[in-house]
C-alpha cells in the first residue's frame, strides 16, 4: 500500500473544514487552527485517519469480505460509481440515491425486494415470458424495475449482510451511522469538523464537500481494497496448492502401506506354501 503525503492531502483541500459556528465541539481534536471563522483539519491527524481506515478494508478484503460504499451527496456519486467500477469485485457494493433502510438492522426483509428486482430484470429478457402478458403489464414491470434500480441498484445483488461500510460524510449519513451501531458493522467514515468523530471505528478526518477531496480519499481506500483483494487472492492459491501437496503426500504415503502390505502378506503366503510342500515331503 503506497503511503500517501500531507502535500497530496493539501493539494485536494482535505485541510478546509466548516465554519466555525457549524463545527462540532466533539471534533476539536483535529482541528489544527481557526482561520477567517473557518476551522482547518490538521492533516496529520487526516494521513493518520486514512492510513489506519486503509489498513482495516485492506485486511477486509483479503478475507473476502463485504463493504458497502455510502455517497448518496452529489459531489461523491460520480466518484464512488466510478472507484467501486473500477475495482470490479463482487464484494463491493454502493449506495448514491439514498441510504436502503434497514440494509443491517433488517437485511433478511430488504433483500425481498432484491429478489424482487432481480425477478423484473430476467422476466423483462425473456420474450417467452413478456409474450404471455399484454403491453399495459410488461410496461409497468418496466416501471416497477426503474423504481427498485433506482433505490437499490448498487446493492442490488448482495446477498449477505455486509461486513463493513465506507461513509462519504458520516453527518449526512448519520441513518447508515446509527444502523452500523445498531448491527456492530464496522464503518469507515469521512468526518468534518461537524460530525462526531467518536461514532465512527476508522475516522478519517477531511474536507467531505470537495471533489478532490473525496476523490483522493475513496480512489485510496478503494486501492487499498483491490491490493487487499489480491493478497487474499494468492493466499488462497498458496493454501490451495499446499492442500492439494498435503493430498499428494497422503495418498502417497497410503500407497506405500497398501504395498508395503501386499509385498509383506505375499511373503507370508510364500513362507505358508513352502512349509506345506515340506510337510508333504
């Protein structure tokens, strides 16, 4: 995992936080000073945050867990689409309409209504089955599928409570806060200067309104899952293939005993059939 620099984090403007009549009293410990009644985030205490909150979903990860990215505010739904594309993993989901209540508190009801969508969108590529049914019908499917994908496209084919979540703004998201409280879900979270840092398990204290801000941070988090992924990936191809030695090994040292007591029983036999013949005699 690459480390990253206080010049980067500077550069994107994780440094500004609100002003100070909006900042929360529970956020003073990074706040390195007051300038122009705004509150600037000490980014060393934002490169700590980070590293740390990188470390735990790289970790995650490699053991093939699940995380759900959370940016439902217009600057991060662009970024987090495109981040959770761009790894390309089955374990990595997102949520940029608006948090799906009940995703931990209630997850075996919620993924009905995956179920659900799932149903609209093989029934809609089947022409056989749209055949059986008038316009009027398969048009509202349409809708209907519209309706769910909007909602829960992200997460739509999860099909295990996740096991983490990576928040864009824990004060805006403060339903997915409380529900990974509720459920004990680890969460990953960028916190500004007016959210409580102290809810949150891996704070990453930064500006959460800027582009660039919140396009280093997920772009870091997310390399941090692909090399996680990866490490998990060649961990199992190691221990798959020192099982399938250990097999080798096994069968081959059964094989021994089988013809170690072949040779042993066919002595015997040969020792029986030479007493008789001299017996005989």
């Amino acid at each position: 995992m690459r480390e990253i620099t206080l010049e980067e984090l500077l550069e994107a403007g994780c440094h500004f936080g609100h002003q100070v009549t909006r900042s929360s009293p529970k956020a003073r410990d990074f706040i390195f000073e007051e300038r122009d009644n705004i509150h600037i985030i000490d980014l060393a205490k934002t490169k700590e945050g980070l590293e740390e909150a990188a470390a735990f979903v790289k970790d995650l990860a490699a053991k093939n867990g699940v995380m759900v990215v959370v940016g439902t505010k217009r600057q991060a739904q662009g970024i987090v689409q495109e981040e959770v594309a761009r790894a390309n993993d089955a374990n990595l989901f997102y949520i940029t309409n608006r948090w799906v209540g009940g995703l931990l508190t209630n997850f075996q009801e919620v993924s009905k209504n995956f179920k659900k969508y799932a149903d609209y969108v093989t029934d809609l590529q089947d022409d056989e089955v749209k055949a059986r049914y008038t316009k009027k019908e398969v048009g509202g499917w349409e809708k209907e599928k519209n309706k769910l994908e909007n909602l829960y496209g992200g997460v739509a084919k999860i099909t295990k409570k996740p096991e983490a979540l990576f928040i864009i703004d824990s004060h805006l998201e403060n339903l997915a806060v409380r529900e990974a409280i509720a459920t004990h879900v680890p969460s990953v979270a960028i916190v500004d200067t007016n959210a409580d840092p102290a809810i949150i398990d891996y704070p990453i204290p930064a500006n959460d309104d800027a582009v660039g801000s919140i396009k280093l941070i997920v772009s870091f988090i997310i390399d941090a899952w692909i090399e996680g992924r990866k490490e998990g990936v060649k961990a199992k191809e190691i221990a798959d293939k020192k099982a399938a030695e250990d097999t080798e090994k096994a069968k081959s040292a059964a094989a021994k005993i089988l013809v170690d007591k072949a040779k042993k029983d066919l002595k015997e036999k040969n020792k029986v059939e030479k007493k008789v013949k001299k017996d005989k005699k």
